[in-house]
C-alpha cells in the first residue's frame, strides 16, 4: 500500500526567523522562534516554551531575500509539542496573511 499525503498545499522547508505576538490573555507578548515549515494553510514554529492550544497569533518571518516581502499572518495554535527538554514545535493554523 502507497502512502498518500492528503495535504492540498505543498509544505516548504525554509528554516526562517519567525516572531510571534500573542493576540489572547497575554496580548502584545512577543516571542522569537524559527519557522521550520510553512504553506499555504499552515507551518511549523519552533519556540523555547509551550503555547496553548487555540492561542490567536500574529506571526512575521521576515525574508532572507530583499525581492521577497516579509510574511505577515494571523494564526492560531493548532498543535503544540515539545521536540527537546525545552524546545517546543507548534502547528499553526494559517487564518489570514496580512
């Protein structure tokens, strides 16, 4: 049996600063992460402490390529798992790109 990924959008790697601004209890708190996966609906965030699941936030990645805008989305946390003593990966729900 062949494995099928169901996704619609291709995932791509791209390993970017990214900072997060939280828009719920702890509105305006900023934290810095790196995007390890981004697509059209969604990526992959990796931050140093845990953020609850349904958590609105603000996310910018900025570009490593000065032809290439910044991203600018509104998110929500759709996942949040942690990948090492301290390290956390975060699936984020893409809602609106800014």
């Amino acid at each position: 049996m062949l494995y099928e990924d169901k996704r619609n959008f291709f995932r791509m790697l791209v390993n970017a600063e990214a900072q997060l601004v939280i828009l719920d209890s702890e509105a305006g708190r900023k934290i810095d992460g790196v995007c390890r996966d981004l697509s059209a609906t969604g990526m992959a965030i990796e931050i140093d402490e845990p953020l609850e699941v349904s958590t609105q936030v603000k996310v910018r990645i900025d570009a490593t390529n000065n032809s290439v805008p910044a991203l600018d989305a509104l998110a929500t946390v759709v996942r949040c798992s942690e990948v090492e003593d301290q390290e956390y990966l975060l699936g984020l729900e893409v809602l609106e790109i800014n």
